[in-house]
RNA sequence: GGCCCGGUAGCUCAGUCGGUUAGAGCAGGGGACUCAUAAUCCCUUGGUCGGGGGUUCGAGUCCCUCCCGGGCUACCA
C-alpha cells in the first residue's frame, strides 16, 4: 500500500563539523534520518536527502593553521572521512556538499540582501577579546582566566565552573588566549546584527500552530525566548557576523566582515539542494519554493535553537518554504553515562566499523528510538542479546531453517494456507508504516519482531525436517517452507529501511530485488530459490569488548599531544613549567611508545640488583663487565655499556634496576644475562636509575 | 533557583479514551526438539506500577505533594 498520491520530500541531517571524525553519537542522528529516507523511498515517495560539512568558523580556521595547512586543504581531507564514514554505514545521501562551496555563497548573498531589504539588518559595536599574536579575535572559549567573581583560576570566557558566576571574556582577570598563551586586548569592531525581534510574531505563530515543532520543543521555546502570550519575552538580536580574519564568506556590503558559521550553516541545506538539481536537471523553486514539497529536517537537541528560530526567520523573510517538520532527537549516552572521550565511549564511526558491521548497530538503534527528544542508552551487554536474539535468533533463523530444503524445487506455484499468517503481516502494514513515519522507530522494531514470533513457532509445528523423510509429503515441505519464506520475506521488507543489506540479500535468494513497501503485501509463488548463505553474523562480545579497548587507547593517544598546548590554561602547572623549563628533544626523539596493558608491563621483570663487581672488559670499547646481586648468594653477570660515563670504581656497592627476565645474550666478550636500566643517549651521557634509599637488592619494581 | 522529561519484573522497555486477573523481550528455572549461526519451541518464577494524599463505582493512567534520576537554562520568565 503505497501512499495515494506521491509525496514530494526534502530530508536533511544537520551538517557535521569538519573538525573531527564522525562519532557513534553523530550516528544516531543520520542513522535515524537515512532510515526514514529509505522507508519515504520504499513506500514510493520522492524523497532527497542531502547534507554537507560545515567548514567554516574559526576553529577550522585555528586548526589548520595549527597543522600548517590551508583551510581548504583540511576540510577536503575530513570531508572524504566524513563520506566514507556514512556511506560504510549505509547512510546514503543524494547530495553531500559543503558549506564552502560556491553555490553556498551565491545563496548566502541571496538570502543577506533580502534580510537586509526587509529591514532587519542592524549594525553595533561589539567588544571582544583580541589576540595579538595570533591576530585573531578570541570566542569565548578561546580564552580562560581568573573568575572575577571567586577568584578561581583557569576559568572558561563565558561562566565560571566553581562559582557559577556569568560574565563576558574581557571581565577575565589575567585573561590569556588558549591559542598563543598571549594577553588578549580588547578591541571594538562592528558586528552585523538581524533584528529578531521584528519576526516574533511570525515566530510565535510558526510555533504555535505548523505542527512543525514536537511539544516539548514548542514548550522550550516559549519558555526560553518567546515568553508566555500576555508576557513576551524579547528576541535578542542575533550576531551574524565576525571580523577578519575569520574562515567563511565576506560579507558583500561589509567588507572585513565575514559571516558567522551559523548563519551560512542551515543555508547549506539549500545549497546541498542545489547542486543536487544541477546534477538532475531539477528546478531549486520546486524544493525549496513550493508547497508541493515537504522539507524535514533531523537534528539534535543541543542545536534546537538555531533551527526552530533563526532558520524559520531567515526563510519566512527570504520567501522560501519554512520546514514542514522539525525533527529532534536526544543524545546518546553509552552504558547509562554520558559518552567520554577519556573513557572511550565516545567511539568513531571508523573504530566502529573496525569491528563490526553497520547492520547491528542500525537495528539498535531503530529499537531504541522513538519521536521524543529523550536521550537513549547504548547497553553494550544489552546490544549484543538484543541484536542476536531478535535479528539472527529470530528473523535470519527464518531463512536459514527453511531456505535448503526448497533450493531444488523453488516455491510452491500456489501460495499455501498458512492460518492466516501472512495476511496478518500484511496487514501490520499500515501499523507498522505509520510507526516508521512518525519516527517511533522503536515502535516499529517491536511490530515487526511480534512478526517473527508467529512465525518460528510455525515452522516448528510443522517440522518440516521430519517430513522431509517421507518421500510423500515432498509437496507438504515445500508448502512449509515457501510460507516461511514469505514470511521471513514479509520481515525483511519491512526491515529494509533499517537492514538494507539484509533486504539485498533477501531479494538476492529469492530472485526478487526489494524495492517497494508494498511487496509486502503479495507472496512470491513459483519462484527459484538460490543457494542459502549466511546473512548476517552474530555480535560477538570480544568483538565489542575490542573496539573499546582500541577506543580507549585512541583518546589516549590523542590526549598527549592535544595537551601541550592546553597546559597554557593552567596557571599553577604553567609556572611549574616554566620554572624546571625541560625541553621537548628528548620525547622527540623517541616519541611514546604504543600503549601496552598492565599484563605486557609485567612480563618484563625489573628488580632491585647491588653491583657487587665492576670490571674493565679487555678490547671493548664501551662495555663494563658488572656482577650483580639480588640477594640471597644470587648473582647475575651482565655486560653494561656504560664504560664513557662511569669508572668501575665507582659503581661497586650502588643499587641500580636490573631487568631480569631479559633473553641472556652471547657477547664477544661472554654471556651477558639481563641489562641495567639506564636512559640517555649513550656515550658519556648515560644515566643510571637507582631505587630510593631503603630499597633491597632483589625486590620487584612494579 | 526555574523549566522540561523520566521513575512499571534482575535488565531494556510497552501500556490507547481511566475499565476485568499489569504486559513483551532478555536474563533465571523446568521441559521438548535437533531443520537452523548452542539457533528454535513449550511451560514457568518474578512487580505495593518511586512514596503519600485526593478525584472516581473504578487510577500505572487524572489532580496535589514529596523523594530520586536525567536534561536544558540561569538570578530572567
């Protein structure tokens, strides 16, 4: 049952920042979206997604520069991330630009001079932070100091984390700038501003009566920033512009001005749009300009804001069409807290997929969604019951149990009387699809498992295994099988949009692609089937359990570069530094090694040892020949190459570490068992460790 | 502090307009089966629906209040 007449639909998913990967918090938000685009797509509508990075602002700007590239440079190469990352995912898009992009220009020019013509263009004076070394104007979270309130040091630009005081970056006492360490100044220029305000009522209207906005989101925003009918509350002008230098578009009549990233941002829905027409020879008006079109957009809660009121403001005064529905969702969290780089829950997409497939994570997230705001947790444990259980357990066990017993003979011509069964699963059609459209996705999922649960217990009832024995009943197993297939058939099909892989399968062993929502309704007869093969491979833990561990040690090996800068925002700890002032060659030249776990350090045993013997060797250069002690009458032989910076005498009776379980190894000059721990580059410059007074020769150094 | 969302079985969650003995999946227990990826099927244990009060013939559901968790926001409603 497809929709009557067609629908003509717009889909987009906010645009990711070009300033990191693509993280398993992202995913929920463009999982969730591709998903309803595949069901409009199943169901027979005209459906585009599109989507871009967003490039601009100045942290791009900052980062580049950091990495000693150009902006457009950095933002091709995270834009090739980004899309493989999605498409390894099955998130397909028709169109995935970019904000920098020429089309997002033009429009961007387009839509300021009708804001300007329509009178809602101010402009003021803003003050802000500058950074003379950097020679950038600082956002709040480029600068940290002393709360002007409590006096607590290290404090955010914008509110202070101990006293909770809120206040401007230049309040700051001893403000400093996180990019150069420099003491920014403050400086005026001139920042672009749109009246909201004059829209309010245009706002309030859109929010009250599109039926764009879920309720808690209509709440939201009365409570925040529209106020209450009889109290309204005014809508602040909006800074949409920021001085040079600034990575985006100049403004065309504000030279030195550039736009703000969030005013060219949403624009790039259009200008995503737009190079999709080009593409398809389509007209920009029929999307974007007509009421013959939907325009849905998907995003989270945190960028609410600028979708429910700016966006809506910009379009109504630019005459397009405002969004037929703002579509929100919440946040997700991983194993009940808030995902954490430093605890690795905040997965990348990449690590991800280093370890599983895409499919698991798709169905888990459909089970948990609904087309509420709420946040939802990832349960690890959880994921890996629920995946098996429902969708290899359940759904795939369908096929499996049933396909090789009809490869030789195809179908039944006639579809057999199964007591109802698949006419009822045609008939959760309608349910089903409604569920999907409203976004209730977990709704869905539960729907279609109840599916399931009817049909194993048939096949179980009428074991066509055990029938097979009977050469008589050739016909009756064929029936048997031909309705479990349908079945798993009927499953797979409404499955599709979260499972497409599985739907290719599907369609691959029964000799019919899936491509309509309406195949559901009609069993295939009469038709060959291919040889089975495994659909979909069960979530095994460890498989879990390693993209974690390879999660964790990633943010760990990020966190120590990313630092040396950060300690810039620390007082105390900048001192301290200064004053010992260690240089950065060593770690240069030997940079950290890889991560090892507490097992790998502990098969390397390193213990207290007495030198109880210091001996020139005759004919080596470097090696001094030691005896060791650990006590007890043991001794141990080693061959030190310490001979340039030590005199034999003077080592006798010292305590140094020994590492004891090393390989012995034949020398020129003897057997060389272990090695004494030292650190240095050689030569004359060669240090040897030595354990605190108290230490006793044969102790473990763990 | 304000606002919003939650609190239902060990876990994840359904529960329509107030209507009979409060449901599912997983986990636990017992059994069956052996076609299927140790998959499947049947039976089963388990809940003062966060606490208290109220409205009602009847409350998981509506109202008040308190407690707990989460989110947003911040001296402004």
């Amino acid at each position: 049952m497809p929709d009557p007449t067609p629908r003509r639909l717009l889909v987009t998913s906010a645009l990711p920042y070009a300033n990191g990967p693509i993280h398993i918090g992202h995913l929920v938000e463009y999982l969730q979206t591709d998903i309803w685009v595949r069901f409009q797509k199943l169901r027979g509508n005209r459906c585009v997604y599109v989507c871009a990075d967003d490039t601009h602002g100045t942290a791009i700007m900052i980062r580049a520069r950091q990495e000693g590239r150009t902006e457009a440079d950095l933002i091709a190469a995270i834009k090739q991330e980004h899309e493989s990352d999605f498409a390894d995912f099955q998130i397909e898009f028709d169109n995935y630009g970019s904000t920098h992009s020429p089309e997002n220009e033009r429009l961007c020019g387009e839509l300021w001079a009708k804001i300007r013509a329509a009178g809602l263009v101010t402009e003021k004076n803003v003050e802000q932070l500058f950074d003379p070394q950097a020679g950038t104007f600082l956002a709040d979270r480029f600068v940290r100091g002393t709360c002007p309130q409590c006096g607590a040091t290290d404090q955010p630009g914008d509110n202070c984390s101990s006293c909770g005081a809120a206040y401007t970056p230049a309040e700051l006492i001893h403000p400093r700038s996180t990019l150069s360490g420099a003491t920014p100044e403050v400086r005026s220029a001139p920042h672009e501003f749109i009246a909201l305000e004059k829209l309010h009522g245009f706002l309030r209207e859109w929010v009250d009566t599109s039926g764009a906005l879920q309720n808690e989101i209509a709440n939201y925003l009365k409570g925040h920033f529209l106020g209450s009918k009889d109290k309204p509350l005014e809508l602040r002008d909006w800074d949409v512009s920021r001085p040079a230098p600034y990575f985006g578009f100049e403004i065309p009549d504000s030279p030195g001005n550039y736009w703000y990233v969030w005013f060219d941002a949403p624009i790039g829905y259009i200008a995503s749009t737009q190079q999709w027409c080009d593409k398809q020879g389509e007209s920009l008006d029929d999307w974007w300009r007509s009421d013959a079109c939907e325009i849905h957009h998907f995003l989270g809660k945190d960028i609410t804001y600028f979708h429910t009121l700016f966006w809506p403001g910009m379009l109504k005064t630019a005459g397009l069409s405002l969004p037929t529905k703002v579509h929100i969702h919440g946040f997700l969290t991983v194993d009940g807290e808030k995902m954490s780089k430093s605890k690795g829950t905040l997965v990348n997409a990449r690590t991800y997929l280093n370890h599983l497939d895409p499919q698991p994570l798709r169905y888990y997230y459909a089970s948990k969604l609904s087309s509420r705001v709420d946040d939802f947790d990832l349960t690890l444990d959880d994921f890996v019951t629920k995946v098996n259980t429902d969708l290899v357990g359940k759904v795939v066990n369908l096929a499996s149990r049933s396909a090789k017993f009809v490869e030789k003979t195809g179908l039944s011509a006639k579809y057999p009387d199964d007591g109802g069964l698949f006419a009822a699963g045609a008939a959760a059609a309608t349910e089903i699809a409604a569920a999907y459209e409203r976004t209730d996705y977990s709704q869905a999922m539960r729907l279609i498992m109840a599916l399931a649960d009817r049909a194993n217990p048939f096949v179980e009832e009428n074991k066509p295994w055990a029938l097979r024995k009977d050469l008589s009943q050739a016909d009756r197993v064929q029936d048997i099988c031909t309705i479990a297939l349908n079945l798993f058939r009927q499953i797979a099909i409404y499955l599709a949009p979260v499972l497409p892989r599985l739907a290719e399968q599907t369609g691959a062993l029964l000799g019919e692609p899936i491509t309509r929502w309406d195949q559901s309704q009609t069993p295939l007869v009469g038709t060959p089937v291919n040889k089975f093969q495994h659909l979909m491979q069960r979530v095994e833990p460890e498989k879990v359990q390693a993209m974690m561990e390879e999660s964790l040690a990633e943010s760990v090996d990020k966190k120590a570069p990313a630092e040396t800068p950060a300690t810039a925002g620390n007082d105390a700890l900048t001192a301290a530094l200064a004053k010992y002032n260690d240089g950065p060659e060593p770690l240069t030249a030997e940079p950290l090694a890889e991560e090892c776990v507490f097992d790998d350090f502990l098969k390397v045993d390193l213990r207290v040892a007495r030198v109880v013997e210091a001996n020139h060797v005759e004919g080596a250069d470097k090696l001094l020949q030691l005896t060791l002690s650990l006590g007890g009458g043991v001794t141990r032989n080693v061959f030190a190459g310490i001979k340039k910076a030590y005199p034999p005498e003077e080592l006798v009776g010292r305590l140094v570490m020994y590492v004891a379980n090393l390989a012995p190894r034949k020398m020129k000059f003897g057997i060389s068992t272990g090695m004494v721990a030292a650190s240095g580059p050689g030569g004359e410059e060669v240090f040897l460790l030595s354990p605190d007074e108290g230490a006793k020769p044969g102790q473990r150094v763990h």
